[in-house]
C-alpha cells in the first residue's frame, strides 16, 4: 500500500521566485483583529471618514451622475482624466508647486504608484533607498521587483543626511536607482525632514545622480509649526507622489505621480498592463469634491480632531509609559514610533496585547530584514480620545508585565551560587 503523503500546498511549484522576498503586511493582517468589538485599534493608519458631510457629498455624488452622464462609467485614458489632473494643478499650488496636468498620471491610490514606478524602473538587484523604518506598504511595493534595500535611520529632524552621504560615497554615481522618503509626519516615525536636511538631500541627489521619490500623503494635516517647502516646490526633477485618501476619502483610491514627462511616459506603460486606466467615476468624485463642497473647512475639522487625538496619545504615554520607552512627538499626520528596551520583540509581545485587547504594528515590518523588532507603530488618527487613552494603558501594562519578566530573569542570575548544607 503506497504511504499517503500530505500536501500543503500543490501549487507552490508555480510560484514565481520574487514571492519568495514578499511579505504580509502586518497593518493588513490586522484588519480583522482591530474589527472586534473588544479591541481597542492603535494599527491602522484609518482616516477618520465619519468627520466627512456625508449629506453634502451625497448629493454631489447624485449630481455628479446627472451632470456628468455616461461619460463617469466609461473606460478613461490611462493619464486620468484631464479634468481632474487639472484640480489636482490646482492642489499643488497651495504647496507652492506648480504642476503641467501633463506631468500627472492618476492612480489608484499612491500604493498604486509604488509599485508601478518600480515595475518601470527597478531591476532585480538594483539598489533602492529608504528613511528606516519606512513605510510596509512601500517595502511590500518595491520587494515584488527583488530590490536590494538600504535603510538610512532618521532622527527628529529626518532621514540622517550625513549617513545617507556616507552610503552614496560608498556605491558612487547611480550607484542606487532611488531615494524614498515620506518628509512630512513620515510613516511610521512621524518625525518632519527640517528645511536644511531638505536642501542637503537635494544636493546628494544631484551630485550622486539619484533620483528622489517624494511620498506625501500627510503634508496637510499638520497640528503645529510652520509648514516646510515640499523637495518637489525646491527641484523639479523630484518624483511627487500624492493622495485623496487623508484629506477626502481612501475608499476612492485615487492618488497620483508628478513626474518629469519622460517617467510619466513609462509609469503610463506599465498602468495599461496593470489596469488600462483607473476609475472615471472615481475620478469625477474627486473633481466635484474640490470644486464644489467647502472641502477646506472639512480639512480644518479633521486637522483639529486628529490634533485632540494626539495629544490624548501623547499624554497617555507620558502618564502610563515606563520610563524604558522613548517616542515621537509628531506636529502632525496619524503616528507615533516607539522604542523600548532591546530585550523586548514587539513582534512576540503582539499576541499578548491582543488578549488585552489593543493592536500596535510591531517595528519590524517597517524594515526590510528585521531590524526594530523592540520598535512599534501606534495609529492615533481613529479612535477616540477616551479609547486611545484606555489602549496605551493596556498597552503599557503588557510591557511592563514583559519588564517586569526580564527583571526577574536578570535578577535571578545575580543570586550567589549557593552551597549544599552538609547533614
């Protein structure tokens, strides 16, 4: 009788080799988690849509159709919509960038722009730049098309220039295909590049010849401070990567690339092979949202709820926090990024958290080869105060039950040897 054999999965063999450098994302594999009634969501990087007229935005959508007709169900060019790449012109000027809608590509949201940036661009083994920790989504974005990463730290004022230029001396001109940075309230860290770290990255991008992608999915919810000029407002060869989803709605998917026309036109390539062209009805949403609601005033509700909302978390980590863990103090965006003690693997300690009910996303994931592991993203743009204050401290409680673990390990290895009684 032939021994059975059991197969896990038959279709493994089929499987190109890139899936092999793919990992999960731990913000999406918490999803399900953070759904349950009993547990308190510090994962994921939610706007707060609730805040949204959706009365208002109701009826534009019932106009949008009458006004717009068939023309909003039909395929689209690949670009977008000159309409709409126009509104988003118009967005930029208020970050003093001035943008030819010839040099917009629509996408279905920025995520969508990672990956096709580097399915045009990257080769496998190709040297791709990153601020570390970095966005997961990025990684996940990048990783398809087998990039080799080099993480540059950031500190409070962002990504370490000195470093970065210690790497590019090493690897020389073109020695990587890009630079990666989220400047503004960076995902995960929240820290803000100041304005001399901007004109620093810009000289190292030019005299080592490296472009820079410039990913800024947050720049208008700032809470405090002045705003710093965007690198693409500074240098028009930086590739500018934006989004509706934090200032209207992520359900839209719709974001964009401003780009040089010579990258546009390849980014335009590899969207016919991906989608053929992004959502006209999507993109009309868009268009009638910016023209046609005070949208601004809906941003200054936002800005001002996610403000309260920090403070809730900064003040909870002050009160409930062990004197071990250090964290940003962002003037900004949805995150905070904390560090405790090397000991402690966030990554190990989730599964305890979650019996406590609240989710972080543990450090490592926001790092390509598992650096950070006694790091963590905390999310405070979706809960409310009371809740977000209520999360930090089981929160705390399950690292100071890890402390406290470690503690008892250490002291019981001080104990003096002790000798057996002669009876």
């Amino acid at each position: 009788m032939e021994s059975s054999r059991i197969t896990f999965d038959k279709w493994s063999s089929l499987a190109a080799s890139r899936m092999g450098t793919m990992k999960r994302s731990a913000v999406r594999d918490l999803f399900a988690a953070a759904s349950r009634s009993d547990i308190i969501s510090l994962s994921g990087g939610m706007p707060d849509i609730k805040k949204l007229p959706l009365d208002m935005i109701s009826r534009m959508a019932a106009n949008t159709l009458l006004t717009e007709g068939v023309g909003a169900l039909q395929y689209g060019g690949t670009d977008g919509r000159i309409q709409c790449r126009r509104i988003i012109a118009k967005l930029m000027e208020d970050i003093n960038v001035q943008a030819d809608p010839a040099e917009i590509l629509l996408t279905c949201g920025a995520q969508q722009a990672l990956d096709l940036i580097a399915k045009a661009f990257v080769n496998p083994g190709d040297i791709v730049i990153t601020e570390g920790p970095t966005y997961i989504g990025a990684l996940q974005a990048f990783s398809a098309y087998e990039p080799r990463f080099l993480c540059v730290p950031f500190d409070d004022e962002g990504i370490r220039t000195d470093l970065l230029e210690v790497e590019l001396k090493k690897l020389g001109k073109k020695g990587a295909k890009f630079i990666y940075t989220i400047p503004n309230f960076q995902n995960p860290g929240g820290v803000t590049m100041s304005l001399e770290r901007r004109k620093r990255l810009l000289e190292l991008s030019h005299e080592y010849e490296v472009p820079i992608i410039e990913d800024d999915p947050y720049g208008r919810l700032r809470f405090e401070g002045d705003d710093v000029p965007a690198l693409r407002s500074m240098d028009p060869d930086v590739i500018y990567l934006g989004t509706v989803s934090k200032v209207f709605a992520p359900g839209l998917r719709t974001g964009w690339i401003l780009a040089p026309k010579p990258i546009i036109a390849k980014v335009n390539l590899a969207k016919q092979g991906a989608d053929l062209c992004s959502s006209a009805l999507n993109q009309v949403m868009v268009e009638h949202y910016f023209m046609d609601t005070p949208w601004r005033e809906t941003l200054a509700t936002l800005v001002a709820t996610y403000k309260e909302r920090r403070d809730a978390m900064l003040d909870a980590l002050e009160e409930y926090f062990p004197p071990e863990a250090t964290w940003t103090e962002p003037q900004g965006g949805f995150f905070v990024w904390v560090t405790l003690p090397r000991y402690v693997d966030t990554s190990k300690m989730l599964s305890v958290a979650l019996e406590n009910g609240v989710t972080y996303v543990p450090g490592a994931g926001c790092y390509p080869d598992k650096d950070g592991f006694n790091s963590m993203r905390i999310a405070f743009c979706y809960e409310e105060p009371e809740r977000i204050r209520e999360a930090i401290r089981r929160l705390a409680a399950t690292i100071n039950e890890r402390l406290a673990l470690y503690r008892a390990f250490i002291a019981a290895d001080a104990l003096p040897e002790t000798k057996e009684v002669q009876r």
